[in-house]
C-alpha cells in the first residue's frame, strides 16, 4: 500500500492540492498517476492567467505510454506554472509531491477544499 501524504487533498482524477498562502494552491499528480502513465516527457501546462473551473481539463502530460489531460481540481485562476518541467518533465516521476508540481492557482473559495478527498479517502479509491 502507496502512502498519500496526509497535508494534501486529492480528487479522484489523481491530481493533490496543497494549500499554501491565503487562498493560493499548489496542483500536481499524484504518485499512483506518474506511475500509472510511465515516464513522462513532456508537459502542456495550463496558462499564467488563465480563469479554470474545476473538472475541466486545462493541460496534458504526454508520456511514453498516452497522453493524459490535466484537470483542475478547482475553480480560480492560474497563477504560476512550474518552469522546472519545460526541460526536466520527468522530475514528476521522480518527485510528484515535491519537485515535480504543475501548477499553483488563485482559487475562487477556499471552503471549496473541503470537496475534495483527504489521504485515507483517495486510498480508497485507487484500491491501496
């Protein structure tokens, strides 16, 4: 059994959300998703700037096996993407938690948090 950190939240599209200052998040994927789609080679990230909603698909990581849409976890506006991953992508399967984030947004309520799922709740849903 994969252990999920237990600071984060998750959705079951396998994307985390840590919450860092005021109502500014940090999105990336989770362990179990780098896994599932192989060595990542490039990434499409969501645009600085850009207003998303959530469940909507606002990026792509191409892989060695498909590619696969980036959905926002939540509603609000991007903020910042990760620049480490335009020249290194595969630092998301070396460090999915860490490193290896995509993107930080600007979200519209921070009680939308509460939707999403707490460690021991997205175990259940990958099976572990």
């Amino acid at each position: 059994m994969s252990d999920y950190p237990e600071d984060l939240k998750y959705t079951a599209e396998h994307e985390w959300v840590r919450s860092g200052n005021g109502s500014t998040v940090r999105v990336g994927i989770t362990e179990y998703a780098a896994a599932e789609l192989g060595d990542i080679v490039f990434v499409t990230p969501p645009t600085v700037g850009e207003e998303v909603a959530a469940g909507d698909a606002c990026g792509e990581l191409e892989s060695t096996k498909s590619v696969s849409d980036i959905f926002c976890p939540l509603s609000g506006v991007v903020s910042a993407v990760n620049p480490v991953l335009d020249s290194n992508p595969e630092t998301i399967n070396a460090e999915p938690y860490g490193d290896g984030w995509l993107f930080e947004l600007d979200i519209s309520s921070v009680t939308d948090l509460d939707d999403l799922l707490d460690a021991d709740a997205y175990a259940e849903v990958v099976g572990a």
